[in-house]
C-alpha cells in the first residue's frame, strides 16, 4: 500500500479530461458523478485496465438519457461487471423524520421524483404546478421588514425586470423566517417602444425603491456594466448564482413551505408564475431547461433567493464565510456502480 498513490481531481468542464489521460487507476471514489461530462465519465471507464480496477461513484439521479443511466442500465440487465444500488430518502438513518417529511411536502415535480423518488425521469410540463393564487399571493406584506433585497433581470431590447424582497428573521414569530415579494420594476420596451439607457435604468429603480432599506442588489454577472451603474447610484451590487436548475428547486421549495409569498400588485411576477414550464425541445436533448420567453420577473427573484440564501432551505441570513455546496445539500438518494 505504501507504493500507491492518492490523487484528487476536480473535473468540472470537458477540458478536465486531460487530467485523465493515460493514467491507469486502481480505486477511483466520484461524488455526485451525474454532474461529470460524458467525455470525463468515458475516459474514467477507460482507466480501469487493471485486474480488478473499480469505480465507486454517488449521485442524484437527472434524466434517462444521461451516461450514468446507461451505466445503470447495465447493472439492471445483469452485467456482471457492473453493480447498482438505489437509495431513498427514508434509507437514510442520519436524516430526522420532521426534515424527511419537510422534503416530502416541499418538493414538488421533477424534484420531488428525483430527489425524494430517486426517479431517472423528463423534465416536462408546468414548473410550478402547483402554484395557487389563493395559497401563494397575498394583499399585502404578512410581516414587517428587517431589509429589503432586490433580484434584477437585465434587459436592453428584451424585457428588463427587478423586484423588492422584504426580508423578516422570523424572530419574534414561531413560524421562522421568510421572504416576500413587495413591489415589481418591469419594463418592456417591445410595448412601450421605447429603450432606456442603463443610467436610466439606475435612476427608476433608485426612485421605485425610494425609502426602502435595500441591503444587497442581485444581478445576473453578465450585466457587468449595469453592475456598475447600480453601484454609482449607491447600491451594494451582487453577482448573482446563475444556476437555473438549482435555483428553480430553491424557488419551488420556498413557495411550497410557505417562506416566500407574492405581493398581488406583482401582475407580471404572478402571470410569468403561472406560465413557467420546462423546454421541451430541451428535454429531448437531456438538458433540464425552462422555456425562454416570458421569464424575466422569475429571472429576477430567483438571482434575489437563491444567492441570498446560498441555496439552503433555512433562509436565515447566511455568514459571510459560508462556503455553498449545493450537491452535498441535496444529496438524498445515491446511486452506485463498480467495475471488477
């Protein structure tokens, strides 16, 4: 044992395969392997030369058509050299049973058959199916603000969209803490026929939010110059966590336990809402993505939640030295596979 060597390797991107190439590798541990590209998996695969040589990996399940299924597959049709073992939340003896039951009530479609099911399935239909005026928008604030937090949708010829969350630690009230929908910015210069510069931009929102204590402005990072006009105005401007994915579930999961709800004077807010599906041209391609068009006030909230909380159920202010790990947050069902 004392001749081998341990070495650890981040695989992010397709170039990372390189750091693959002819090794040859006796024990190889993956996490959360449904995230590695295909070319990384293959090349993996292709180390295992050795008598013996084994992969142990875990992961969320995605689509059907992702590599590691078709790896799965291979278990289930009685491959020899490959070993599958399917996880639910319940197996989990760690997990209490109040969170257990918090994720079966929160989560919701493809969520909720992928991380609660441990289902290898499509993302189709409504996103938010379950989204009910009567449940989710209210008259008018249900709580008095500690702070403000601002989601921007940045759109030159495209719509442009921004929204005021107000923000309440829940301390003096049983029920937690929560965020709310108070007001909506929206411009569509396709209706007004009408652009604006990016200074004009600055100078709305500064005048919408006029009397709100705004801590922190969530902006997509690649409205870089925008960033910077909002910061000459006088706001605390953040990059937002583009990840449509992740930030979808955050969204649904807050929605669904109650500790985000809607203004109704959000009109655009509510309409994109209840029109919100997944891409089906997307979907045939194995790619978990909604459809463009009529999205930007959801853009807008989701850049707000899902960086403001780091991604995490619990919405309580985040430290400033909190290191977001999505994966591991969500890691409730695992799947494994070996090669002997």
């Amino acid at each position: 044992m004392n001749s081998k060597v341990i070495k650890c390797y981040g695989v992010g991107d397709q170039g990372s395969v390189g750091v693959l190439t002819g090794g040859t590798c006796d024990i190889c541990l993956c996490d959360e392997m449904t995230l590695y590209p295909d070319n990384v998996i293959e090349m993996l695969i292709s180390r295992l030369s050795k008598q013996g040589s084994t992969v142990i990996a875990t992961m969320n399940p995605l689509h059907p058509g992702h590599k590691c299924h078709e790896l799965i597959v291979h278990a289930e049709n009685g491959d020899p050299k490959y070993y599958a073992k399917h996880f639910v939340v319940e197996d989990n003896p760690y997990l209490p049973a109040d969170y257990v039951e918090t994720l079966k009530q929160t989560l919701t479609g493809v969520y909720y058959r992928r991380y609660y099911l441990g289902e290898w399935c499509l993302a189709e239909g409504a996103i938010f199916e379950f989204f009910d005026k009567k449940l989710h928008v209210v008259r008018k604030p249900p709580r008095s603000a500690e702070f403000w937090l601002v989601g921007i949708d940045y759109g030159a010829s495209n719509p442009f969209a921004a929204v005021l969350i107000g923000y309440n630690s829940g301390s003096f009230s049983r029920t937690g803490p929560m965020l709310w929908v108070e007001k909506e910015y929206y411009w569509n210069p396709k209706e007004t026929r009408q652009q604006k510069t990016n200074a004009e931009f600055a100078q709305d929102l500064a005048a919408f939010f006029d009397g709100y204590s705004v801590r922190s402005v969530y902006i997509d990072p690649s409205a870089a110059s925008f960033k910077v006009e909002m910061s000459r105005a006088g706001f605390h401007c953040v990059d937002a966590v583009n990840d449509v994915y992740d930030g979808i579930m955050h969204l649904t999961s807050m929605i669904r336990e109650g500790t985000l709800v809607i203004c109704d004077n959000c009109v655009n807010l509510i309409r994109e809402m209840e029109g919100y599906c997944w891409d089906p041209k997307k979907t045939i391609k194995g790619e978990d993505e909604p459809i463009k068009v009529n999205d930007h006030a959801i853009d807008a909230l989701r850049y707000a939640c899902y960086t403001f909380g780091k991604g995490k159920r619990n919405i309580a202010i985040p430290s400033g030295d909190e290191v977001y790990r999505s994966q591991e947050q969500q890691r409730m069902n695992h799947w494994m596979y070996g090669r002997g």
